[in-house]
C-alpha cells in the first residue's frame, strides 16, 4: 500500500513526500487505519518494521483534526531507552515538519540545562512528551505537571521495559492520566506479563500481530562453532582481507565490550565501544562517528539492540549467544532494515551450545555453520544436551562447596584428636625454643665493646645486605682470616679504636702505628668497592622493567587468548 493511499492530512502527506515515505511496511498498513478509529491498540511486531511511524503518523493526525487544548500535554510516549527517545523525537521533528505541534524528549543522563529544558516543555505544556518512564516519574515527584489534556498514550518497546523493570513506574504514570484516553501498546514479544499489562490500561485494544518475533528472510544467518580462545582470531579472519563498514558486535558484558575494543584497536581497525558506563555526550559522539562511517565496528552490548535505527549496517556479529531467543532476533535485526539485505554471525563455544539450539528451536530452522579455518585449531564437537551443561555447572559449584566441606571436615578432624596434636605440636616447637636459647644466651654474653667492634664492622660491609647476598658472602672469609683482623680481636680496646679503620687487605704492618692507618683511611673509604657494590643502584634498573612486562601480562589475564 502507498502512503498516499492513507486518509492522513495534507499537511503530513507533504511531510511524507520530502522524507521520501512512498510504501507502507505490513504493520504501518494494518495499525495506521485503526489507531485513525482511535481505538486501542496492542501490536505485535518485530524490529525494524517501521513501527515509529505506525504509530506518530495517525497521532499528528488525530491531533491536526480534533479539538485539544494547545496549552497542555496532548499526548505521552513512553519508551525504555534514552537512544530511543533521542531517534524518535528526531522522526517526530521530520513527520510533524508542515504541523504546529511541537514535543519534547525527556531522559536521563545529562546536565542541569536539559533539565530545565525538560522541565518547561512539561510545564509549558508541549504537545508531545517522548519520556523514559524513571525520568518522567523524577520530574513528578519534584513539582505539579498538568496531565489533563492527555488523550493519547503509547508503549512503544512494552516487554523491554517491563523486562528493565519499569512495571511499577508505568502504572504510576498510567494513574496520573485520564481515564477516557486512547492507548496504544507495542510490543516485539508477546509474554503473559505483557498480556497482563494490556488487560489492565486497554480497553477492548485490536489485536495486530506481524512476524511474531522472527528476523527477516533477508538476514543470512550463520554461526561458527568454536572454542573460546577461537573467537577473536576468527574476527581478525574476517577482517584480515575485508575491511569491514558498518558491524556491530554484540557481547554480553560492559567489561568484555571494552577488551574486545580495545583489541580491535590494537589490530588497527577503527573500532568504539557503547555500554551503559559511558554519559550521555559520549553515546552521542559514539553513535554520531558510527553513523557517519568514522568508527567501522561497533562493539556493543544489548543497549543498542532495540530501537536504534541505522541505516546500511551490513554485519551483526554475535561474540557471545544471548541467553534468550528474543535477544537474539533484535541483535541481528539491526541489519537487513527497509527491506536490505544483510548477514548475522554467531559464535558459539562449547558452553554455550544448548543456548544456541534453543534459538534454533525458536527460529524452527538450522543455523548454517562455517567452518572455522584450519589454522586456528582444532574444533569442538556440536553437542548441545542441557544435563553436560548442568553437570559443569553442578561439579564447578561442588568444587566451590567442596572445598567449604573439605574445611569442615578438617575442622572435625582437628576437633576430635587436635588437642593431642596440637599439643604435641607445642612441644616440637618447645624443644626447638630450648635449642635456639642457648645461642641467644650466648649473644647476650658477649662483651659489649666487642660489639661496639663488630657494628661498624657490620654497617660498612653491607650489615643485613651482605648476609643476603651471596657474592658478599664469598668475600668476608677473606677479610676474617687476615692477620689484622685476628689482632683486632685479641687487642685491647684502645687498640681496636686505632686499628678498626682499614678497609680492605693489605701485608702486614705494625698495628701500633696510629698515624699511618689515619693517613690512609679517608682514600680507603672513597674507593671502597664494597660500599660502592652495596650502593649500586645497577642491579635495581631492570626491576621496573621486569615490573611494566608483568603488568602487561596481567592486563590480558582474564582474556583467553593471551595479550595482543
């Protein structure tokens, strides 16, 4: 069916006409005609199928032709994603180009300026509010907005905010409105909590399902069946003699989406990350390079799954399964959108098989599979059976568990025969105390000049150091069995005061001759090779070094496959 087909207002035809609108898509054709009715409606649609426009082009018509109060909120939009929010106040701002109506995208994660943008769009009244439900809710609670004039409420994106766990935050919303409204419900899954919902805010809605939940026939789909480390040596396969335009990897953790990216980088491709930790000006510039081809891949993770519309992206790459079906389809239904085509890759290790297979089930067809390149290795078997998988699951957590046990255990054992043994214990120790005291006693006995002797001695041969360096060790034998040394050790106190000085060997001389060891003892201290060895910071530079290397090794600890 063609737009002009439709019974829309001049106005919005023209609208239609600049942005190059000329078909309507299988959802557009069956929801527009009844949301003109204005009736309610629950619709069942996947991705991708030009649901934004199925639902503001009737709205900016009912608006155009009806009488509404120009001074309040006319109708509300809700949607779970601040991306969301941002696009569809972009296509409203296209289709509403030749109406009055003016609107106003309220969402998080920005500055005190937008706040204040936001808050006099809602009090000033703007015809169309676009919110998230959580921020919407945050500028309720703060001050009084008027939501009398409010005729027209729409869910778009319905299971996904029920599943981020907006539920409770709709229905306060939903509460705030008036009763005699129409509602408008979109959905890309059909769960009974969404059935649920749609019994409690609808009244007699119109039933419209397209595709339920199932990905264009354009998207080739196919998957690698590979080990872990294989992953991103397949991509580096991939883009070895393409470079790639366009790709989005999806992965399923913030942490893992920031190495991925991080290795892209370093495999010199122009790749940038988009996960939850980033503010909302980085997402813009994110997705502003992306869409205008400055950044080629984008690694992701499921934030951008549902509702970004971009154009001509020609690869979907699944680095890890989704852990449902449902994610799986709105993954890939980022490529192949107006009818394109395009190809989705998924790669599967050996603990994510049975997931895999339930999307097969789900999609009711098999997934082709490509062979992984014989140089990265061997591959493992497809055999997804869900007990293998439970039974890795049970024996890591038994391992976790048993090792709480094996404690236990060891506690009993110590509780019923370890007084014996500790006390068996105390009195090896006790033995080995009575035979260290005596050498203790015998330190003690020593004459203290003696040690006054031996302290300089120690200090100027390395003290402690020298003990723990073996190539000390080797030279103070030398240095006790010179002749001096023994008469410093038989000498009198005055004697060793005067005799103490020299600093390494030399022949023997009279150790009563004060002025000639006084003579030469400032040259013996300034080119003592021992006290410049033990000062050399020589030994200590490759520490740092050693130190950095270590540290890289680290960084790439958790990643399977090694530093890159």
């Amino acid at each position: 069916m063609l737009f002009t087909e439709l019974p829309l207002c001049d106005t919005l035809q023209e609208g239609l006409q600049a942005m190059n609108f000329k078909e309507t898509t299988p959802v557009q054709e069956q929801a527009i005609p009844v949301i003109l009715e204005k009736k309610d409606v629950i619709a069942c649609a996947q991705t991708g199928t030009g649901k934004t426009a199925a639902f503001l082009l009737p709205l900016l018509n009912n608006l155009q032709t009806d009488a509404h109060d120009e001074s309040k909120i006319n109708a509300i939009v809700m949607l779970p994603t601040r991306e969301l929010a941002q696009q569809i106040d972009q296509q409203m701002e296209g289709f509403s180009y030749f109406t009055p109506f003016s609107s106003v995208a309220v969402y998080g994660g920005n500055d005190g300026e937008v706040w204040d943008v936001q808050k006099r769009g809602l009090q000033s009244g703007a015809d169309v509010v676009i919110a998230t439900p959580g921020r919407l809710l945050s500028h309720i609670n703060l001050y009084n907005i008027d939501f009398s004039g409010v005729k027209y409420f729409i869910l778009d994106e319905a299971d996904r905010m029920l599943d981020m766990g907006f539920h409770d935050d709709i229905m306060k919303i939903e509460k705030l409105l008036p009763k005699e409204r129409q509602t408008i419900m979109f959905s890309a899954t059909m769960p009974p909590k969404i059935q649920q919902l749609a019994k409690s805010i609808l009244r007699n809605p119109v039933d419209i399902s397209i595709a339920i939940s199932k990905p264009p026939e354009t998207i080739l789909q196919s998957a690698y069946i590979c080990h872990e480390p294989q992953k991103i040596h397949i991509v580096k396969h991939l883009f070895k003699e393409k470079a790639p335009n366009k790709v989005i990897l999806f992965s399923g953790s913030k942490q893992k989406v920031k190495e991925i990216a991080k290795i892209l980088r370093h495999m010199g491709l122009s790749a940038d990350e988009m996960h939850s930790d980033l503010d909302q000006s980085q997402r813009n510039h994110v997705m502003h390079e992306f869409k205008n081809e400055r950044v080629n891949i984008l690694v992701a993770t499921d934030i951008v799954a549902r509702g970004i519309d971009i154009d001509d992206i020609s690869l979907i790459i699944n680095f890890d399964v989704p852990y449902d079906a449902e994610d799986y389809v709105h993954r890939i239904g980022r490529t192949a959108r107006a009818g394109d085509s395009g190809m989705a890759i998924t790669f599967v290790s050996p603990a994510e098989q049975y997931r895999f297979s339930k999307i097969e089930e789900f999609l009711g067809k098999k997934i082709y599979r490509i062979p992984v390149p014989s140089e990265l290795g061997e591959t493992p078997e497809y055999n997804p059976v869900r007990d293998n998988n439970r039974r890795g699951g049970t024996s890591n957590r038994s391992s976790k568990g048993g090792g709480k046990r094996g404690k236990e255990s060891g506690k009993k054992d110590r509780k019923s025969s370890g007084k014996p043994g500790r006390a068996k214990e105390i009195d090896n120790s006790g033995k080995q105390g009575r035979v260290d005291k005596p050498q203790k006693e015998e330190r003690v006995d020593k004459p203290q000049k003696e040690e006054r002797v031996d302290k300089p001695k120690n200090l100027r041969e390395g003290g402690t150091a020298r003990k723990q360096d073996p190539s000390k060790k080797n030279r103070r034998p030398k240095r006790e069995t010179t002749s001096e040394q023994q008469g410093i050790r038989q000498g009198t106190s005055g004697e060793q005061k005067n005799v103490v000085t020299p600093r390494k060997p030399r022949p023997p001389r009279d150790p009563n001759s004060s002025a000639t060891a006084t003579a030469k003892r400032k040259p013996v201290i300034k080119n003592d090779p021992v006290k410049q060895k033990a000062s050399s910071p020589q030994k200590k530079d490759p520490a740092p070094e050693q130190a950095t290397e270590t540290k890289k090794s680290k960084k790439w600890s958790w990643w399977p496959f090694g530093k890159k």
